[in-house]
C-alpha cells in the first residue's frame, strides 16, 4: 500500500465506465433471447452459473458448514473470484509485501491451539478458544465485494457470523465506544514481522455501531472451507464497505475501549489511511484517484475498470452510520 513502485502489480486506477465484458455478454445474450421469447431459460441458466460459482469448494482445506446468509446485502449475485486467484492474489505484509508472498510463506502460520482474548470495557471480557468462537454464532454464507484501497476488488464468499453476536456475549459497559483488533505478531512464524514496513502487531479498529453492524462479518472460512493461512486463518474480520485493509486477518486480541484506536496504517501515513477508511469514489487517495477499480479475474486485454461505489455497494444498508459526517474530513 505505501509501496510506489509497479512491484505489487497495482496498476495505476484510470477512469472507464464502461460495462465489464462478461456483464455486458450476459445481458446481451438475455436481451437476443427475450427478443425469441427465450429470456426465462436465459435467466435461469445465468442464475445456474451463479449458483455453481458461489457453491465452489476447492476441496483443498477443511470443509465448513454454512447456511446462505439472510442478512440484508449479505449475498451480492455478482460472478465470485476464483479460488486461486483469492488465495494467491493477498496483502497480509506479515509474510511479504508482495502479492504472491503470503501463499508463499504462510505455511509456517501455526493456527492451532489459537485463542482470542475479548478485553476492556465489557462485563464479560474472556478468552475464546477457537473452538467455542466457532460456536458462538451459526456460520452463514455471505457473498461480499472487497475493495482493496490499492485499486483491485474480488468477490468473496466468505463464511461466519455477525461480528455482533460476539460483542453481545462480553457486555460492552455503558463508556465504550470503540473496538480495537489486534492482530498475530509472531516473528517466528512470520518472516516480515520486526520489518519496518509496520510497526507490529497490525491493529484496525472500529466504532461500537460499525462493529455492531450486522455486515461486519467475523469470517473463518470462504468458499465453503476453513480460511487459507494466507487469508487470515483462523479468524479474521471482513468489513465489506471499507477499504480491504480494515479486515484484519488472524486475530488475538479484541478490546473495548472509549477512545479512537490508532491502527497500523494510520501510524505509518496518517494523511493517506484514516481511520473510517470508508470506500468513497469522490475522495481520492492523496496519490492516485479512487473512482474505478480493476475486478481480479478480469484483466484481460479487453477488460475495463469498474466504477466503484460508494460504501463499496454497501450505501443502503451503512449510509445512516455517517449521517451528518464530512467524509472528506473522515476519510
Ligand atoms: N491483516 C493483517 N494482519 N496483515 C495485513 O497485512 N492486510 C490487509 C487486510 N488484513 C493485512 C490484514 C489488506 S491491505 C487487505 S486488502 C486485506 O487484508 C486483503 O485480504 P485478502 O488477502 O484475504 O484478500
């Protein structure tokens, strides 16, 4: 994120409106055959197409169980990423700063026994073992667009609980306003770790209402398996209408407190990372614009960037958690 040079891959955001070449194949097709009366068997093979999509299992790591979710905006109908391109295409700096590392190296990830500690301003704070989170909420489904704030999406089925289902269980008292993720910082497990890229642990942070919000999403799985170590096993947050970096991938440590945690990128550039981090195509990144995006999977020759949109897709649903708020203020 704060690397400038075409290392990573990014490639500098320009900005097109124009349909994705899938998108607008699909709809094409479907508008020939309503003009032969065909549209309904259209239809239903385009929503077989997603069906398939979404129910892809790689088959490679731990199945779990979820059901589709329920959750107003928690299933977008748009194409999932391909596995591979999700598990291979990451930013978790504790294992490399390149978009290839942490497939790489985060084979050395030890993700059991593993324990999260839920302390600060609650009645009940505690120490889940893994395990018993697992069980605090029924797993759903949820199908979410990531933003990355470098410029690429994916789409991701992932699978968990509401994140307020856990904030339920430990009580917030009455003067806690906000909920600090600390994250895994294991310099023997993780080459990166005592780097200056960072300073460690990678920490985000939230609102109470934000963490509270029935999108945000504590995730240990996708596409039907238990998450990839390099996706953030075993428990990692998933904030649909921020910037990626806000979901914090293997989690220890989540404390209550009553004042605006500092987070790891707002440490490192302050005036490039603030803490909302909300997906906003009309604030741009000090250096480079955030209106479009690249969607992974589509960067073929003819691919076009998407326009992105504002929460990420998500306005409906978050919208009033900002109400009255200057978003370029609080970006
Ligand atoms: N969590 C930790 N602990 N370390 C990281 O470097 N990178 C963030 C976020 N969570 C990061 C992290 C960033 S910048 C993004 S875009 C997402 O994870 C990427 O998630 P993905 O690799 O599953 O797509």
């Amino acid at each position: 994120m704060l690397i400038k040079t075409g290392r990573d891959g990014f490639i500098h955001p320009v900005s097109s409106e124009i349909t994705p070449q899938a998108v607008y194949r699909d709809r094409r097709e479907i508008l020939r055959l309503m003009a032969t009366g065909a549209a309904g068997t259209a239809l239903a093979a385009w929503a077989g197409r997603q069906a398939q999509a979404q129910a892809q299992r790689p088959g490679k790591l731990a199945a779990l169980q979820a059901a589709r979710s329920t959750v107003p905006g928690a299933v977008t109908m748009e194409k999932v990423t391909d596995y591979k391109d999700a598990s291979t295409y990451n930013n978790f700096y504790e294992f490399g700063t390149d978009k290839a590392d942490p497939a790489r190296n985060a084979h050395t990830l030890k993700t059991t026994p593993w324990t999260v500690e839920v302390e600060g301003l609650v009645k009940k704070p505690a120490k889940y073992a893994l395990e018993d989170l697992l069980k605090l909420g029924a797993q759903e489904e949820r199908i979410y667009r990531l933003r990355c704030v470098e410029g690429w999406s994916m789409v991701i089925p992932w699978v968990g609980y509401s994140l307020s289902k856990l904030v339920e269980k430990v009580e917030p008292m009455g003067n806690a306003k906000f909920v600090e993720f600390i994250t895994l910082a294991d310099p023997k497990t993780m080459p990166y770790v005592g780097s200056r890229v960072l300073d460690w642990p990678y920490a985000e942070g939230l609102r109470l209402d934000e963490a509270m919000h029935p999108l945000t999403l504590l995730s240990f799985g996708m596409y039907g398996e238990v998450l990839p170590n390099q996706n953030g096993a075993p428990v990692r947050l998933v904030v649909p209408w921020k910037y990626g970096f806000k979901s914090a991938k293997s989690l220890v440590k989540i404390r209550f407190t009553d004042r605006e945690p500092k987070t790891a990128w707002n440490k490192a550039a302050a005036n490039e990372y603030g803490f909302y981090s909300n997906v906003n195509p009309e604030v741009d990144h000090p250096r480079w614009s955030q209106a479009t995006e690249r969607r992974i999977g589509e960067d073929g020759l003819f691919a076009k960037k998407r326009k992105t949109l504002m929460f990420n897709g998500y306005e409906a649903q978050v919208g009033q958690l900002y109400a009255g708020m200057d978003l370029k203020k609080n970006y």
